[in-house]
C-alpha cells in the first residue's frame, strides 16, 4: 500500500530540484545501458561497446541540454511577454486592474470594503502590485523565473551521470556484460528507491518497479541487437 505521510507533513509535489535530477539520471541510465546492450547482443568488441557508450552518452547529454534550454527558454520569454503586457495594463488602467484585483478577493470570501482598502493599499507599490497580479492572473512569481542555462547544465550533467554507470566497468577494463548489468541494475533500483520521496509509493516498491523497466528494455535492445547482429554477420 502507498504511504502516507505524518499528519503535518507534506512531501515536495513539485519535486524540487530532486526530480529532475533523478529522472535525469535515470533516463540517461537507461538509455546508454539499453543501446550498450544492444550493441553487445550484436557481437559488438568490448572496444566498440566503449566507443557506443561514449557516443550515446555525448550524444544524449547534449540533446538533454538542448532540448531542456529551448524549452525553458521559450517558457520564460512566454512569461515575459504576458508579464510586461500586465506592466502595460497596470499603466494604462490602474482603477479597472484595483477592482479586478479588489473582485478576486471578494470571490475569495473578503468582505467587499475590506478587499477594495487591501487592494488599494497592495497597488500602492507599482512592482509589487505587478507580482501580485501575476502571481494571481498567471501563476508565476516574476522575481524567480526558471534559468534556461541553469536548466540545460542541470540536465547535461544528470544525464551524463547516470549514462556513465554502465560505462564505468568497461573503462575500467571490463570485457564482457555482467559487470556493467550488475552496476546498471543496482543504479536503477536506487534510482526509483530515490524518487519515493516524492511520491506515495514504498522505496522498495518503486525501486523495483525502476529495476524491471530498465532490464526491460536493456533487454528488448539485447534481443533486437542480437537479431539484428546475427542476420548481418
């Protein structure tokens, strides 16, 4: 059964920065473990399942990065824009944005009277009426606006940390798979065991649930490389 925090105490539903950071871990592990895999089902020389590790790791890190800047980055211009269209609004009709904000408090259950004198009052400060209404209308805080560079750094580095796990043995000398699955396996349980955190869900449940889906697919590309390997040689 899920569990349930202590009454009073809450887990992060947002996850924070660990969310991102184990997910992004997590799918570079997955990923390189999968396409390594495959390419020693193919017959692939412990030199090639080196340079193939390498590859997917540089390769998946930096399109992580990529896509995570784009993506934040298009996000934040988008909040922006409809901040500074507030900023305008607030210019052009600072009465009719006062009983916008006054009517919110009113739907909220303040008193009519008292929600017009705290709208007033909180409309006083040009900047922080701007946050307010965003915070309100948009449901962004504009002081703490996501960092692009900060997002693609993040992602680069979680990715390329959870790729080189099952890299790590053949670095070291390793020739054959069962070293790198052994390391690979353990990481995707610790993996999930790290995400119930912020979840419902048991360590030892999530961390299993993480470990069969990653040996999952490491094994339909084993399969596949296997195959494919096969028909080729």
């Amino acid at each position: 059964m899920p569990r349930i925090p202590a009454e009073g105490h809450h887990r992060d539903v947002n996850g924070g920065w660990l969310r991102p950071a184990v997910f992004g871990a997590m799918d570079g592990l997955v990923s390189n473990f999968a396409l390594m895999t495959g390419v020693v089902g193919g017959a692939a020389s412990p030199g090639t399942v080196i340079i193939t590790g390498l590859a997917g790791l540089a390769a998946g890190a930096c399109s992580m990065a990529a896509g995570e800047y784009t993506s934040v980055a298009s996000q934040r211009e988008l909040v922006e824009a409809e901040i500074e269209a507030e900023r305008l609004e607030l210019r052009r009709n600072p009465q009719g944005e006062l009983a916008e904000l006054a009517e919110l408090y009113v739907s909220r259950g303040v008193e009519p009277e008292l929600a017009r004198e705290v709208a007033r009052q909180l409309s006083a400060d040009p900047e922080q009426a701007l946050e307010i209404h965003a915070r309100e209308e948009l449901g962004v805080d504009p002081t703490d606006l996501p960092s692009p560079m900060v997002a693609a750094v993040s992602s680069f580095s979680c990715f390329a940390a959870g790729a080189l796990l099952p890299l790590l043995p053949y670095l070291l000398g390793a020739t054959s798979l069962a070293p790198a699955l052994v390391l690979s396996l353990i990481g995707l349980f610790l993996c999930g065991a790290v995400v119930a955190r912020v979840t419902a869900r048991t360590w030892w449940f999530s961390g299993l649930r993480q470990l069969v889906l990653g040996g999952a697919a490491a094994a339909v590309t084993y399969g596949l490389g296997a195959l494919i390997g096969g028909r080729i040689g």
